[in-house]
C-alpha cells in the first residue's frame, strides 16, 4: 500500500503528542480545582459552556470528515487554485453563519440556558447567562479550525494538528498559574477562545506552507460547497444517533441501583482513553489515504488501506481487550479507588468495564468503517447501520438490564457495536471485495491463539502477585504493569512466530 510508511510516522507523532496533550491536561484540571474549586460558579462555568459545545463539537468533527474527500475530489479535477478558491469560501460561509448563530446565541441565551439548565435560578441563572454570552464565539474559531485541520489531512499533513492540542493546554494552564485569580472564571471562558485561536494559528502557518493564502471568496452557488453540504447532514444524523445512544442508555441505567450511571461512566471513561489516544489517531491518518485513493480512482490501494486498517485496529485492539476483561478490577481500583470511590463501586465499575471491553476491537473497526463509506462517497449506509445498532442495544438494555443490572447496559453497548462492525464490513466486502474469506479466517485464528496464549501469561503472572503485598495501591500498580507487559510480549511473540505461517487454507 502506497504512503504506508508516512503513515507509521504519522501515527506515533499524533500519538506522541496526544500523550503530551493528556498529560497537560490532566494539569490543567488539577489548576482549575485548586485556583476556582467545586462551587456554583463553576457550575454555572461548566453548564455555559457544555451548551455552546453541543453544537460547537459535533458540526466542528463533520466538518474534517465531509471537507477531506471534497478537497481531494476539487484538487485532482481543477488543481491547487481552486482547491485554495474553495477553502476561503468556505471559511467565509463558516464565518458569516456562525456569527448568525453568535447573535441569535446572545438574544436567546436566556431561553437556552433555561431549557438545559432548568434547576438554575436567581444570580446563577445571571451568571451562566453571562458566561454563555461571553464563550459563544468559540463557536466561529472552533468551526474555523476544524475547516484548518481538515485542508490539511487532506494533504496528509497532521502534525499541525497534533502541535494544536498541546498549544490549547498551554494556554489553560497560563492562564490559570497567571491570571485566574483575578479574572476568575469569565477569565477563563476568554481564554478557551484564545485556546483555540493559538490553534488556528499553528494551522495557517502550516496551511501556508501546503499553498493556502486567504483571499475574500463567497459563493454560495458553489457546487462543492453543496456536495460537502450534503456530506455533511448525514454525518451529523450518525453523530446524533450515537448521542442519543448514549442518552438512552443512561435513561435506562437510571432506573437501576442508584450509582448506575455513574459505573457506566467511568467505565466508560478508561474505554474512551484508549479510543481516542489511539484508534482515533489511526483511523484519522487511514482516511484521508481512502478519501484520495477514491478520488484518484485508485481502488487497489484503496481496497489495500481498508484491508491494512482493519488488521492494524486488530493488532491494537484485541490485547487492549483482553487486558481491560482480564484486569478490569485492578485496573478500576488503580485509577479510580480512593476517598469516595470505594471497593463496592470499583467492583461494579469493573465489572461494566469487562463488559464493555467485549465490545472493544468492534468499537475500533465502527470509526474506519464509517470512514471507508465516507471515502466513497456513501454517506447514507453508515446511518442505517447507526439507526440498526441503537434499535438492537435498546431491545438488548431492556431485557439484560433488569437481570444483570450495569452490567447488561455495557453487554447490550458491546453486543450491538459488534453486530454493527459485522455488517459494515461484511456489506464494504461485498462492495470492494478487499479481502477473501479465507484471508479472513487466516488472520482471526492467528490473533485468537496469540490471544488465549496472552490470556494465560496475565492470569499467571496476576496470580503468581495476588497475595504478594499489603499495600493496595502498590500491589495493585505492580499486578497490572507486570501482568500487561508478560501479556503483551507473549502477544507480540506470538504474532511475530505466526505472521510467515499461512494459515488461509
């Protein structure tokens, strides 16, 4: 497959400074707790400005993931000036509309903040009003950044984005030793702003070195600009249905045990870190190599960058499941137990944790899956698949929930994710036929023998250090790490003493 090594290279600069960016953050909110606490203005912080993200996030990722394949499509019809033509259209459309929505924002803000948060009254009604006003234009850079990142993954350059996530953490984290004290919190709604400013800024010089140079462009009869459109409103449909998936599935955990919710969440928690840290990070270098290959009418390499996909996600995701399913309660107490978390609660969190580690390599194939559609122009299928997945964990929550409490929510999650990943990849299959059968076959008894042989290494080597200390917390530290460096290496053994070995037939 063509570009696979400035693929590699991609992959670990993201990741690489993906860690740096969870590191500074995790700093970040430590500064936040100590120079502004837990009160009623931070709630009044928190709620403003979760209302201008809902729209901000979800609108800000369709718009990286409808813009790549049109810019690919504009730069091998009609060449690089158009492509540039087409960018500042779009940035100027993005800025007049957004500032419709600022304004229509500020005159509203009452009503909005009211309907999201309805047990605020008196000052902290004003407050949160105050502060939603005062963060609404988060919404225009934010959009501005996802049209900068996305012109640049189109040109398969990343690491502009990556340097992004770092300078927005900085400018946080400055705030806060600096200024927080003074300005306190509509201080550091201006500077979630600035953040994002900082970011825009790392874009456009590197935008400019790919060729771009602003110029006013408005169009709005523009062909392009109405494909990405259309590109567009299915995405936000498929977001939506996953956001609605979640909403229902905390619906039903509140009728469970009170703390239900809460396990499901922080559950949830550890399975996001390893998504979005890595899987994310892979399938955001795979796409715009799909998107292009379509374009370029090159469907070998594209049938090659689905195939390498799937089996780089699995390499990836299948020991990460077995260590979450294996070592969920250590794991939980490690990260989560102490003061208020007790032993009770990391023993029902871990055990959604197992549950929804089932799911794990699935939920990895659903991002690449989604995007091999978009890649092919095939916006509508994904939905579908969506809307089917949330029919299925719905009826599943509804039975498993009231026998296994948590638990089933998590089980129903991983088991409609999976039938998901299924026909998505059965249906791309059908389509490009980027793979045979056997092929197939081949590589799940490869990864299922190294994964029993590195599920026996974690269970040994966690029994062997089960009653070793008297130190909770430095007994749980050492029977993970060690646990899940025996087991990956044995992973990694395995796979390397299997990877001549053809087992196709």
């Amino acid at each position: 497959m063509k570009n696979i090594g400035t693929m590699k290279r991609s992959t670990l600069y993201i990741i690489y400074f993906g860690v740096i960016t969870k590191i500074l953050l995790f700093i970040k909110d430590i500064l936040t707790a100590s120079k502004i606490g837990v009160n009623y203005k931070m709630d009044s912080y928190l709620l403003a400005l979760s209302t201008i993200m809902l729209i901000t996030k979800i609108v800000g990722d369709g718009l990286i993931v409808a813009i790549i394949p049109v810019l690919q499509e504009i730069q091998e019809k009609h060449g690089e000036k158009r492509r540039i033509e087409y960018t500042n259209n779009l940035v100027n459309v993005t800025v007049i509309l957004s500032f419709i929505l600022i304004i229509m924002g500020y005159l509203l803000a009452p009503k909005i903040i009211m309907i999201f948060g309805p047990g605020f009254k008196g000052v902290e009604l004003e407050r949160t009003i105050f502060l939603y006003r005062v963060g609404l234009p988060i919404i225009m850079v934010s959009w501005i950044r996802s049209i900068g990142g996305g012109f640049l993954q189109a040109d398969h350059a990343f690491r502009a984005g990556a340097k992004g996530g770092v300078s927005n953490a900085v400018v946080y984290i400055i705030y806060l030793i600096l200024f927080a004290e003074k300005f306190n919190l509509t201080g550091l709604m201006i500077v979630g702003i600035i953040a994002v400013i900082s970011q825009i800024y790392i874009l456009l010089k590197t935008m400019e070195k790919h060729g771009y140079k602003y110029a006013w462009k408005l169009d709005l009869k523009d062909k392009y600009l109405l494909k990405m459109v259309k590109f567009l409103l299915p995405i936000l449909i498929g977001v939506g249905v996953n956001e609605v998936n979640n909403s229902i599935d905390n619906a039903i955990a509140s009728t469970l045990p009170i703390g239900s919710i809460a396990e499901l969440s922080y559950a949830n928690e550890i399975v996001n870190l390893f998504l979005g840290l890595f899987i994310t990070t892979i399938v955001t270098v795979i796409f715009p190599v799909l998107s292009e290959s379509h374009s370029k009418k090159d469907i070998e390499n594209l049938k090659a960058g689905i195939n390498h996909g799937i089996v780089v996600l699995s390499k990836v995701a299948i020991p990460v499941s077995i260590i979450l399913m294996t070592m969920a309660e250590p794991i939980v107490k490690t990260v989560f137990e102490r003061g208020a978390f007790n032993a009770e609660a990391s023993f029902f969190t871990a055990a959604a944790l197992a549950y929804y580690a089932m799911g794990l390599t699935a939920m990895s194939f659903i991002p690449l899956i989604t995007r091999a559609y978009y890649s092919i122009h095939d916006m509508k299928t994904p939905v579908i698949i969506s809307f089917l997945a949330l029919v299925v964990n719905v009826i599943i929550d509804l039975l498993l929930a009231p026998i296994m409490g948590a638990r089933g929510v998590a089980l129903g999650t991983s088991i409609s994710v999976i039938l998901a990943a299924i026909i998505g990849i059965h249906d791309l299959n059908r389509r490009l036929q980027f793979t045979e059968r056997k092929a197939i076959r081949g590589i799940l008894v490869k990864f299922s023998v190294a994964a029993v042989i590195m599920t026996t290494g974690i269970l040994l080597t966690y029994g062997a250090f089960a009653t070793s200390l008297d130190n909770v917390f430095l007994h749980n530290v050492i029977t993970v790490g060690l646990s899940i460096v025996v087991g990956l290496g044995l992973y990694i053994l395995v796979c390397k003493v299997l990877e001549p070995i053809n087992l196709y037939y």
